[in-house]
C-alpha cells in the first residue's frame, strides 16, 4: 500500500474506551504509568562510584571487550579506537564524550500514541515477561514447550492490564512455529493484539527488518515518519564476560541507523559470568554496557539509550541463578546510582527463581521490583509472568505479579502523599475526639470508595469467611481470573487496511524464506 495511503491511516489504531479499562472481569486501575516520588537508595559513597567507574573505564582500556562483529570493528577503528583482531580497548575520554552524546529521557511511540511511554526522569514502566521457552499453568501442572495459543493468551493479558506499559519480547516463544518465520507470526499477533509499545529482537539482519517494516505499517507510518522518532526499541545481551555477539550487534545498529532506541543488559551473574564481589560484577556490567552505547553513539549521536542491569548471583552449590536475593537488590540499587552518574535511563526486572507461583514465587519478584523502585529504574522488563529464573512463563504468576504492579502505582500516587488541610483532617480528628470511631463520620464517607487500594486477587476476609467461601488459594484464584479475562477479551481497533497490509507482509516473507536459521 502507498505512503500517502499509510499517512492517512494514522491514528486508526486508537484504543477505546471500554479497551483502556479492560473488561468487567475486575475493576483495574486506570492506565497510568507511574512517576517515582521516593527518594532512590543510594548505597555507594562518592568514593565508591568513583571506584566502580574507574573499574569500568580500566576493564575498557586495559582488558578490553570482543566485538564479533565486522562492521563493529570497522566503526571503532574509524573512531580511532584501538582494534587488535576482535578486541576493542577504549580509553575513559572517548567513552564518556560518547556517552554523553545520549538523552536522559525520551519518549516511545506505538500504533496507538494513546500508549506512548516516557523512559527516563522519574518515570517508571512495566513490561510483561520475555522469552521463556516454557510454559506452565495451573491446569497443565507441568512445565511444557511453549506454543503460538499460549504466547497469544499472554499478549492478551499484556493489553488488558493497564499496569502493563509495553510489549517486550515474546511473552513465551512459540516453538512451535519454525525459528525461520516464528518473528513474523508472533509480531503479526503483538500488533493486533496489542496497541503498545513493541520490541524486536536484535537477532540479524531479517528479523529487525521485518519488524520494523511491520510497526512501521501498523503506526500508519511513511518511512520518514518512522525514522523521525521512536516507535519500538531493542534489548541486547552482551555475552558475559566482555564479549558482543554477531547478531545482536548487528540487528542494534540497524535500529539506531533509524532512530530507534537500543537497551543494553549485560547478563553478569556474580561468581559465574563477573567476579564473585558485587562491586566487582557491576563495574563489568558497566563496562559491557557502555562500551556497546559508546558505539552507538558514533554511529548516530544523540540516538536514545538505556543502561539494563541483570546483575545477580549464582547458588555457589549447583551453579544455577539466583533472583530476588539480597545482593541482585544491591546490585540493582549501585546499577542505578551509576546510571545517574553517566546521565542514562536504567532498565531491571521484575525476577524470581522459583518453578511454580508460590510464595517464594512472589516474595523474590517483591524484592526485585522494589529493588527497581529503590534504584530509580524506569524500564521494568519481566515485571508480570516470569518463573524459573525466566525458563516458564505462567499465566497465574502474571495475574499475581499484576496485583503488587498495581499496589505500586497506588504507592506512588500523590494523593496518597498529600498533606493538605484536608489530609490532615483535624477536624475530623476533633468531630471523634477520645470516644467514638471514624467509620460514619462525613470525611470518611465522602472518601471510603477510593480512600484505600483496593486488590482483585488478595483476599482480605478472615480465615473462617475464606474457608466458608471455599478456601481458595492465592494461584487458584489468579487462574480463575485468567480464564475469565480470555473469555471477555476484545483486541483493540485496527484499521481493516492495515491488517490486510500486515497480512500480506507476513505472507511475501514466508514465501521469501523468512530468516536464516542455524539448523
């Protein structure tokens, strides 16, 4: 279809009303992405980021970092930097000038602009989960491949709760769709089930293409009206320790060749992949991530970057990772203080180690998403759905996750925070005085409705009213609710020419081979 055509659609992909809420499945809070009003936890001294930084710089000129890829080198050479095969040394100058080339703060665009998403300042969002290979649900009991029916089910919670920001990664791989055309049917599904944000994988060169091509014609968009802000981002793994792959590197620069944002998450699991002190693991991560920015950079000066952390650590008894523990909330907290010292928005995850949603399930994701408050985070990845250090994805856990996401953003609203004659209440104090209570008096009644955050998966009743009512545990109840929201849910608008256009997208690029596979 023609660009004039495309222009002239834009803007059909708006959202509803009845869409925005949600269905009558629960009373959910209004979309609203939250601004983050605490004070950040700060736990190095000025001494201490000077020691994490200068680490980062000394890895950078003294150790070094592979880059796997031709063009990479190519690029660091042109900039004069210093190439000896595939290992790139860097001096502190070069990297901070780069560095500081790139925004504190900007803004996502997607289909619906309804969505767009701030990331940077005090601005917080909330990703679903991204990438497990498996899928487990209460009625299944198991842990099984997953499939397009159960990534598509997830994409469905991802737009129905509006404490889910963006769309991140595929909430489950479908494995069973070839590798070969599975990015073109799971963004064909992302794009008409969803209006949010979009993600791509920085996996080659054909599948960014095709993604970009693909939100391009679902934003309604010319090829410059694309190019001239963001509308998707990626997400980029260097390969701990000090190593960037082919793919990934060349799928980023491809994105920032058109203006499109780059994340980068160095994955250093301390003892494993980064020394075994915290310290030591972040000044890595650093370093990992910003020589990739620093890249970036060059290339397109001023393209919008995020620093990720994934810094946790290992159970030194059988090797495997280890979320939501005391030293990943430390790690995230010194990730941000960083952060802000290099001027970069902060991407960490909402992560847990347990198989099944249990309680070690949420207490571990707690810590973790108040280790994003407490760091200043702005882009939360896995805050809904994520089990077994991110091998399952559980539709019951994304019920679950949702409710303290929500208990989040009633926490940083200001009204909560108000202190104004009427906050204060001391004439509602003085009408009770030493006798009585608060429950009939007119301040109350003219704000019990919304006084208080009210859940739609805890349950408050006490123990003899829960057990009278069936005794259904915290999973089973999220289940219920799940099924409940599948069998209400309405995909957002889409212009009918649009979909036919993403329809035949997909259709040319099956036929044309889709992207190369290893196998």
């Amino acid at each position: 279809m023609a660009e004039t055509q495309a222009r002239k659609r834009r803007g059909g992909g708006r959202a509803g009303a009845a869409a925005r809420r949600g269905s009558s499945a629960l009373e959910q809070m209004p979309w609203n992405p939250p601004v983050n009003i605490d004070r950040p936890t700060e736990p190095l001294t000025e001494e201490g980021v000077a020691a994490i930084h200068d680490g980062a710089m000394r890895i950078l000129e003294e150790i070094g970092v592979k880059f796997l890829n031709d063009e990479a080198l190519k690029i660091f050479k042109q900039a004069g930097v210093k190439v000896e095969g595939d290992l790139v040394k860097m001096d502190r100058d070069f990297v901070m000038e780069m560095v500081g080339k790139a925004p504190s703060e900007f803004t996502l665009t997607p289909r619906n602009p309804d969505r767009a998403i701030r990331i940077g300042g005090n601005s917080m969002v909330f990703g679903n989960v991204s990438s497990p290979p498996n899928y487990w649900d209460m009625d299944l009991g198991k842990k099984v491949p997953g499939t397009r029916v159960q990534c598509q089910n997830l994409l469905k919670l991802t737009q129905y709760f509006n404490c889910i920001h963006f769309a991140g990664g595929y909430p489950v791989e479908p494995v069973d769709i070839h590798a070969s055309v599975r990015h073109l049917d799971v963004l064909y599904d992302k794009l008409t089930i969803t209006d949010k944000v979009m993600h791509a994988y920085s996996l080659g060169k054909e599948r960014v293409e095709d993604v970009m091509e693909m939100v391009r014609i679902a934003g309604g968009l010319s090829h410059e009206e694309f190019d001239a802000k963001p509308h998707m981002y990626t997400n980029i793994n260097s390969t701990s320790p000090l190593k960037h792959d082919e793919p990934m590197i060349d799928g980023s620069l491809r994105l920032i060749r058109r203006g499109q944002p780059v994340v980068v998450t160095p994955f250093t699991l301390a003892g494993a992949m980064a020394p075994v002190t915290m310290a030591g693991a972040v000044a890595q991560s650093l370093a990992e991530g910003l020589c990739a920015i620093a890249l970036y950079q060059y290339v397109n000066p001023g393209v919008p970057c995020a620093i990720g952390t994934f810094t946790s650590n290992v159970d030194m008894k059988s090797g495997a990772p280890a979320f939501g523990t005391p030293e990943y909330m430390r790690s995230t907290q010194m990730t941000g203080q960083m952060a802000r010292f290099y001027g970069l928005p902060l991407r960490s995850s909402g992560v847990c180690a347990a198989n099944v949603p249990d309680g070690q399930a949420m207490w571990e994701t707690s810590n973790s998403l108040w280790a994003a408050i407490q760091s200043g985070t702005n882009m939360v990845y896995h805050a809904a759905g994520w089990l077994e250090g991110g091998l399952i994805a559980s539709p019951e856990k994304f019920i679950m996750d949702c409710e303290v996401l929500q208990m989040i953003q009633r926490y940083m609203d200001p009204a909560v925070n108000a202190t104004g004659p009427e906050e204060i209440a001391l004439d509602a104090i003085r009408e009770v005085g030493n006798e009585g209570h608060f429950f009939g008096i007119q301040h109350t009644q003219d704000r019990y409705a919304t006084a208080f955050y009210q859940p739609f998966v805890s349950d408050w009743r006490n123990y003899e009213a829960w057990e009278a009512a069936g005794g259904v545990w915290t999973a089973q109840r999220a289940s219920a609710l799940y099924k409940e929201i599948l069998a209400e849910f309405e995909e957002p608008p889409l212009d009918p020419a649009i979909r036919e256009e993403l329809q035949a997208f997909v259709a040319r690029r099956k036929e044309e081979g889709g992207a190369p596979t290893d196998f």
